[in-house]
C-alpha cells in the first residue's frame, strides 16, 4: 500500500514539473494575427506563427493554449495617453480569451512594433516582409514585456 502512494506521488509529482507556464504573445490585426511563444524557464519569445483572423481564430488560439502549457497571454494593443473609454479590438479578444481558456490575459503597449519588425526583417534580408511582419510584431511584444517582468 505505502508503494501504491509513494508511487502516485512520485507520478504527480513528474507531471506537475513537466507542466510549464508559457507566455503567449499576440499581435491582434483585422485580417491576421501575429503570435509568438516563450517558455517558463528561459523567457526568450520566438516567433511562432500567424494566425487567420476568422471565425476559428480562437479555437486554434485555444489548440496553442492547450498544446503549449500557456498560462499568460500578452496582448499588443495602442497605449494612447488621452485614452477615454475606447476598447480596442485586442481588448475583446482578451476578454474572450479569459472567458473560455484558463489563463492570465494581460495588454501590453504595442506602438510601433509592426514598423520596428519590418525594419529588424529587412535588416535581416528576409523574403515576404508582410507575410512574416505579424509574427515579428507578436515576438516584439511578447520579449518587452518579458523583459519589464524580469
């Protein structure tokens, strides 16, 4: 009986050490979203991949949650100072986001980052700038706010 427990534990205790928290970052767009991961442990965001901003648009976010071990999902949204009672777009994503998904939602300032990845894809001599831009912006805002919660 003590082995049966000892066991138990020991399987919990396994499982519950390969379950990370990994960040999702997004960069929400009316025709396509950007996204990019980060793990727990080294808190570097990669690109990931870009999203069709359609009717599935959240059900595959939700496969990525699951898939991914996310538990933060950083959205990029204009952080305008005269801001009153606007609610951008990113926003209500969030909130649906929080709504059907077991994670934490939080906004990060998102200005300027699809011109700044533009810039870092043609220093880099990539291909398709515009293919690729949305997932850059996504990994931008992910890695800032990553690096304020550092």
């Amino acid at each position: 009986m003590a082995f049966c427990v000892l066991a138990l534990v020991i399987v919990f205790f396994t499982k519950f050490m390969d379950e990370k928290n990994n960040y999702l970052g997004l960069d929400w767009g009316s025709v396509n979203v950007g996204v990019a991961i980060a793990d727990e442990e080294t808190k570097v965001a990669l690109a990931y991949t870009t999203l069709k901003n359609d009717k599935y648009l959240l059900e595959r976010i939700g496969k990525i949650v699951s898939s991914e071990n996310i538990a933060n999902v950083i959205i990029g949204i204009p952080s305008y100072v005269n801001r009153k009672e606007v609610e951008y777009e990113g926003e209500k994503l969030g909130q649906l986001i929080q709504k059907f998904f077991p994670v934490k939602v939080v906004y990060q300032n998102e200005m300027f980052t699809t011109k700044i990845a533009q810039a870092r894809l043609i220093k880099r001599g990539e291909k398709n700038i515009s293919k690729r831009d949305d997932t850059e912006a996504a990994r931008i805002i992910l890695q800032e706010w990553l690096d304020v919660k550092k």
